[in-house]
C-alpha cells in the first residue's frame, strides 16, 4: 500500500423491498452527495415476489457531513420506495459465541479458521451443557461456560446464558453441533443472529439422527445445511449448503464421516457471509452476496 493513502473506513448498506426504477440510482446520488465512495454493489431481484435487493460497501472516509446524516438521507429514500435497510460502519468486529456439547469438528474448524484470519469477528465465549470441550477453548484462550441443561433446569440455564450474551453484547450466536433444541425465547432473542448447522440437506431429514435415516432409505448423496434457528426447528432461512456422493458400499460411519467434512466448511461459508454482513432475510429465505 502507498504510505500516503489512508485506509477507506468500509459500511455496508443493505436495502430490500418492492422492486421499482430509480432505486440504484437513488442510492448512488445520495452516498456520492454525501461524498461516499461506492467501493463495490452487487444487486438481485426475485421476479416472482416482485422484490429487490441491494448491497453496497461504501468509503465513509471521505464523507463531508455524518452518520446521523446520512442515515437520516437513507431512511429518507427507503421510505419513498417503501424499502427496509441494514446499515453497519464495520468499526468494529462482531462479538461471536458458539455453543458446543460433545462434538469437536466444527469448533476446531471455526476456531483454526479465526486463527487464520478468514473470519473477521471476535470470537468472545464458548458455552457447552458438558465440560467435555474446555480443553479446545483453553487451547485458543477463550472463556469457556458449562450450564448443564436438564429438562427440569432448561429454561432457568437458558435464562442465564442469554443474560451473559446481552451482557457482552454478542452479535452472533453458532451452533456448532450443539445438541439442545433452543426456545422461542432464545430465537426471537437473537432473530436471524443464531446460526445452526444441520447434518442432512433440508427440507430432507428434519431433526435427529439423520445419517442413520439416510442410510435407512438408500440416498446417494447426503449434505449439510446451515440456516438460521427460528421457533420451527430446521425450518429456518437457508444460509448455505452443500453436499457429496455416497453408495450402497457406505456404512452409516462413512456417511458420518463424510458428513463431517461437510458440516465444517458449510458452517464456515455461513459465518463468514453473516459478520461480513452480506445476507438480507425476507419470507423465510435468504438472498447471500457473493464474497
């Protein structure tokens, strides 16, 4: 980088709403009046539902008024085009919590991953109904809390891990193979801010054990979805997926196995386009930006 040139300070506006004319030049002007540089946008439209969406990282650096004003100026446009907007300054990292139970390979996944610098968060606790996992979270200096979860305790525990998320003022929640169903409460909580891994490809497999299921009806290929946790277990928006090849040779442990593989990298893709703010939510769906 030339030493002379300042770093851009990047925002990410995301808008979406009925689809119209004027909508990407509308923003345009208003981030250039303000004197935004526009960095990258990307835009989609679903024909059917008659909507649009837009994405644009801008350069507020060089901006001549402020946030409060510009802000003002995009709710001001939203509203003559009937249009929500998400807008973040990207001045600081996300604060990430992942909860865990006895399965280790997404943890190290996301974890390794951090370490490596392709996820741009800060990863501040990890909580766990078993003691099992303390090990990993030691290895990597990050707080570790065990709230055991009984069916008689479930809503008391789950009360308190909330309370030590909004008190740290976590922005997202992972679930990483963590194997209690979460309430209502914890869902509306964090609404579109609780990711989960699920190990079949939805709407295929809802629920437990689902390898063993595959297996039982003979597919030939199995997957990995990752979406956002609502009050309809596996029923939430679909962030990612993917999936892989199987056979009659297949055991049940191969597909497990295979699965795995899956199941890391699916979550990982996941994270990475939540904190980097590139999906809009809308009708139980989701529109993810390319990275």
């Amino acid at each position: 980088d030339d030493e002379g040139e300042p770093k851009p300070k990047l925002g990410v506006l995301r808008v979406h709403g009925p689809d119209s004319q004027g909508i990407v030049a509308a923003f345009s002007q208003l981030l250039y009046g303000h004197g935004c540089g526009i960095f990258e946008s990307e835009e989609a439209t679903d024909r059917a539902a008659s909507l649009f969406f837009q994405r644009i990282r801008f350069d507020y650096g060089t901006m001549h008024t402020d946030r409060i004003t510009l802000e003002k100026g995009i709710g001001e446009v939203c509203e003559r085009f009937k249009m929500s907007y998400d807008l973040t300054w990207g001045n600081r990292p996300k604060n990430v919590a992942i909860l865990v139970s006895k399965y280790d390979h997404c943890l190290w996944e996301l974890l390794l991953r951090h370490r490596a610098g392709e996820l741009d968060c800060k990863i501040a606790l990890i909580i766990s109904n078993h003691p099992d996992l303390k090990t990993v979270a030691d290895a990597f200096d990050i707080p570790f809390h065990v709230y055991k979860i009984t069916k008689a305790t479930k809503v008391e525990q789950e009360g308190l891990e909330l309370e030590l998320m909004q008190n740290m003022e976590i922005d997202l929640v992972i679930l990483a193979r963590y194997m209690q169903i979460i309430t209502d409460r914890f869902c509306t909580t964090f609404q579109h801010k609780v990711i989960n891994i699920h190990h079949s490809f939805l709407p295929a497999f809802v629920g437990g054990k689902p390898y063993h299921r595959a297996h039982e009806r003979g597919v030939k290929l199995i997957g990995a979805t990752a979406h956002y946790a609502t009050a309809d277990l596996d029923e939430g928006p679909i962030i990612e997926q993917d999936i892989t090849r199987i056979s009659h040779r297949d055991e049940v442990n191969d597909l497990i196995r295979k699965g795995r593989t899956l199941e890391k990298n699916v979550l990982v893709h996941a994270v990475k386009a939540h904190i980097e703010d590139r999906i809009i939510v809308y009708n139980n769906k989701c529109v993810v930006f390319g990275d």
